[in-house]
C-alpha cells in the first residue's frame, strides 16, 4: 500500500468512516487540501512566482474558499471554467488557455479573464487586438518540442504534429513584429506528473528556442504537470529554476499545476456488488466503474492505489477489480489481498480528487457518485445529491415543467 497517498486516513478507521456512505462516492479530504495549498504557498513567498489553480484537473469550488489565501488565482480551459474561477475564487487572478477561441463567447470571456493566452499566431492575430483594447495581458503558448515523458503521448503536447503551441518554424513564418509587440508571456506546459528535473531540461530547450524573445516579456508562463506536493519532488532545483527564468529575462514566473494542489486529497468509495471466476481468473465486480468514475485509469492509463490491498499479484487473494458496465474493457486493475474479498465489502482508491468529478459521465445509465468533504475536523457532509435527472438533462430537452421555471 503506497503509504503517502493515504496519509490522510492514518489514525482513523475507514470502515468506520465511509462504512455507512451510499457508494460509489468521491470524497475531498480537507486537510490534505490545505497542507497541498501551504507548501504552495511556501514555494510563492520564497520564490516571489505565482501559482494558479488548473481546474481542468480540480474544480471542486465548494473548496475555493480554503484555496483562495494560498494561490494567485486560477487557469482555465475555455469559457465556463473562466466564469467559474472568477465566481468562485472571486478576487484573483483569471488566466485562459483555449487551443482555439471561438467568436459567439469572446465577449463573455473578457469578463471573466485577466490574462489570455492564445495557441497560434493566427489566433493571436483575430483576437489579440481586442484583448489588448480591453487591458488584458496576453500570451502566446508555445512548443519548445522536447519531449520529458515516455508511454503517455496522449499527454504529451511535445509529441510529434502536436497541435498544442507555436514551435520556433511556425514563430518565423508567422509572428511579424507587430504581433510580438501585443505580447506580455509566454506559456508553455510540457509536463505530466513529472518532477524537477524535467521541468530544467525543457527550460533549457525554451532558451534555445525563444530566448531571443524573453527579454522582451513581462511574465513567463511554466504551465503545469509539476509534481511539487509529491514526496521526493526536488523543491531546491525547482526553485533554482524559477530563479534562473527571473533572472535571466527579468519575468514574473507562473506555474500552474493542478495535480500539485489536490494530490492525495481525495478518495474514490465503492463496494463489491459479485464474485465470480473466469479459468484462473478471480473477479470482482465493484459498483465503481473505470469508465464512468475514473476515466484516466483507462485513458493516461494507469491502476489506481487500492487501500489495503497491492497492485499485481503475489498475495492470498488476488482479484481482477471491474466495473459493472457494458465495456468488456471497464477493468480497474488485478489487486492482491490479505484475505478473500467478499460482497458488500468496502474499496477506498486513493489519489482520486484530480482528473475524477471533473471528467466522470454518465455512460449506460451509471449515476453520477455524491461528492462529500471529509473536514478537518474528522466529519463528513456531503456536498451534492445527483440522480436521474442528471442523467437525463445532458440527453435532451428538459421537462416540461422545469422549462416553465
């Protein structure tokens, strides 16, 4: 059992703790949270960077309020997460990256945001002007084509034919120097879960590509993917960068992870629903489902941490861990227990307040899990009270009596 990711329940029974939940339920630790949110605010005051939220990655906003004395603001991905950090986390800083802006919501959007950063020259071109008219800052991302991670090239925007950011061939056909002249950053996010290390090699490979161009921007966007709030992440060569960027081009540094802020600070309950055996193999079907509830576990993917129990075999009881929908492919992982699982008992994945509510759907009917805060002071309440119509809403057109409210 990875004993960082659950820190969070040390000294407590879970049994006793979620025993009496309806599951499947995702739940937000609290104090996690906050201790994620004080070493990044740590990194800020000893460093003088920035950092936002990415709520592409956490959006839980009934937890903006914790998150808001800790962080510069948030980073959004298009129109409806800009509107949601500038409702929320009233008062900060609203950054966007769009891979491309559309004309019906530019408008809007300038209502919300502060900073806009824009994919490619030609974007930069079409909205650029009226961003700069209406005082934000803007930034163009950029692609500095090195690639830091192996066997994950749906996250990797430095893969080859990458649609993600301006490489240097496509800055000296298109940027002329009137476009240079709106910008204020650069961003560029290479990264995904990585540490340090990585984030200095392809710093490295920003100055050789575009170093020419820093002296002239007032802030450099680092993007996320950084591992900051993992233990073993190296914070002194991390720091070292950020120093480096600030003085070498005089630039405010951002970063902006989203992992970093909600690692190990949530969990993901559900319970076995049937055992049974295929040949050699023991499976256990669960109500919790990869392809509804944990959507990375079969996209990035990976298998998730299981409390009380190992990945792979090895153990007295090992049991493939399923979903119980139609996709043959909704498998969780093989795990290894102390004992043999039987129905009813209680499953705690660890790891699971990122990249979970915020890409979890509804596929065969599967309801949507309740989110619940476990609080700092050890209670539970629960946060939302999803059912059919939450289903039903995203397929067609509302009932009659709620379009007359």
């Amino acid at each position: 059992m990875n004993t960082a990711v659950f820190a969070g329940l040390s000294g407590k029974d879970p049994a006793a703790l979620f025993g009496a939940l309806p599951t499947p339920c995702y739940l937000i630790d609290e104090a996690r949270l906050k201790e994620n949110a004080e070493c990044l605010a740590a990194l800020a005051r000893r460093t003088g960077c920035k950092i936002l939220l990415a709520q592409k990655a956490f959006s839980n906003y009934d937890f903006y309020p914790l998150l808001a004395g800790h962080l510069a603001g948030t980073e959004a991905s298009g129109l409806f997460e800009a509107r949601l950090g500038k409702e929320e986390m009233g008062g900060k800083e609203v950054h966007v990256f769009c891979g491309a802006y559309r004309e019906e919501e530019w408008e809007e959007l300038m209502g919300y945001a502060d900073h806009i950063v824009f994919n490619s020259p030609a974007q930069l071109k079409k909205f650029g002007p009226r961003a700069k008219s209406r005082q934000k800052s803007i930034g163009l991302r950029i692609n500095p084509e090195c690639s830091t991670q192996e066997g994950h090239a749906i996250y990797d925007p430095c893969a080859p034919g990458s649609r993600l950011g301006t490489t240097r061939e496509q800055w000296d056909r298109h940027m002329t120097p009137e476009l240079i002249a709106l910008l204020d950053g650069l961003h560029f996010h290479t990264l995904c879960e990585q540490g340090a290390e990585d984030l200095a090699t392809t710093l490295s490979a920003v100055e050789a590509r575009f170093g020419t161009f820093l002296p002239q921007m007032k802030w450099l966007n680092m993007g996320g993917g950084h591992h900051i709030t993992k233990e073993g992440y190296q914070l002194p060569l991390l720091e070292e960068t950020i120093a480096y960027a600030q003085k070498t081009w005089g630039v405010e540094v951002y970063l902006e992870p989203g992992e970093a802020v909600a690692l190990n600070a949530g969990y993901f309950v559900c319970r076995v629903l049937d055992l049974l055996q295929n040949g050699a193999v023991n499976i256990a079907i669960a109500d919790g489902s990869a392809a509804c509830h944990m959507p990375d576990v079969l996209e990035m993917p990976y298998q998730p941490p299981l409390y009380h129990a190992r990945a792979g075999g090895g153990g007295s009881a090992v049991y493939r861990l399923a979903g119980p929908t139609c996709l043959a492919g909704d498998v969780i992982g093989d795990y290894s227990f102390d004992r043999p699982l039987k129905e009813g008992d209680l499953l705690i994945f660890g790891d699971m307040a990122i990249y979970t509510t915020c890409k979890n759907n509804t596929f065969n009917g599967m309801p949507l899990p309740n989110l619940w805060k476990l609080g700092q002071d050890g209670r539970l309440t629960r946060l939302t009270n999803f059912g059919y119509e939450n289903f039903r809403g995203r397929l067609g057109a509302p009932r009659a009596s709620a379009a007359a409210e």
